[in-house]
C-alpha cells in the first residue's frame, strides 16, 4: 500500500471510527457490494521498480567489491591482472539485461 492510501485510510478512521482502523477497514469491507476493482498498474510497476532497484543495488555493491579486488592485486603486481579477475564483470552484464528486460516492461505498461 502506498502512502497516500494508508494516510487515506488513517484520516477515515480518524473521523468515523475514533481512530481505530481495523474497525474502519470490517465495516468497509462488510458493507462493500460493488465490483471489485483490478489490481492497478501503478502498483505493479512500483513492484518492478522497487525490483530494479534491488538489482541495482546488489550490482552496486558487487562492482565495488571487484573493483577492490583488482586494485589490490594491481598494487601488488601491475601485470598481475587475470581473465578471471574480469569474469565478475560478466555477470554484472546478465545481471544488467535482467534490469534492461523489467525497464521494458514498464515502458509497455505506461
């Protein structure tokens, strides 16, 4: 549930049912007959982006760890850099299409 909802819900309460939400919340759902609204996209796409942003985050953090790596190993010995020491960076780019593909879906959406 976003914020605007909650507060929504919160000043209801507040005026009908002396604050008590659960109350608010039975009475509203009891009392409700009418067609039950679809799940908004709005919701499905803050999902997805709160997703990328994950992604992102881990993808952050994993490239500051190589990233680490390697200058140690380059303080060491200046040609001691290895194709292994680039693989994690092949991951970072799966990792990075995976995003790419939640971006398009959002973009279809809007």
């Amino acid at each position: 549930m976003d914020e605007a909802t909650a507060e929504a819900i919160r000043t209801k309460a507040d005026s009908h049912f002396n604050g008590n939400i659960s109350a608010c919340i039975r009475c509203a759902t009891l009392q409700y007959e009418g067609e039950v609204t679809p799940q908004s996209a709005n919701s499905e796409t803050t999902a997805l982006l709160t997703a990328i942003l994950s992604q992102l985050k881990k993808i952050g953090t994993n490239v500051n760890q190589t990233a680490r790596q390697i200058n140690e190993c380059m303080k060491m010995s200046p040609y001691g850099l290895s194709a292994s020491d680039i693989q994690p960076f092949v991951f970072f780019r799966n990792d990075l299409s995976a995003i790419w593909g939640h971006l398009n879906q959002i973009k279809e959406r809007l």
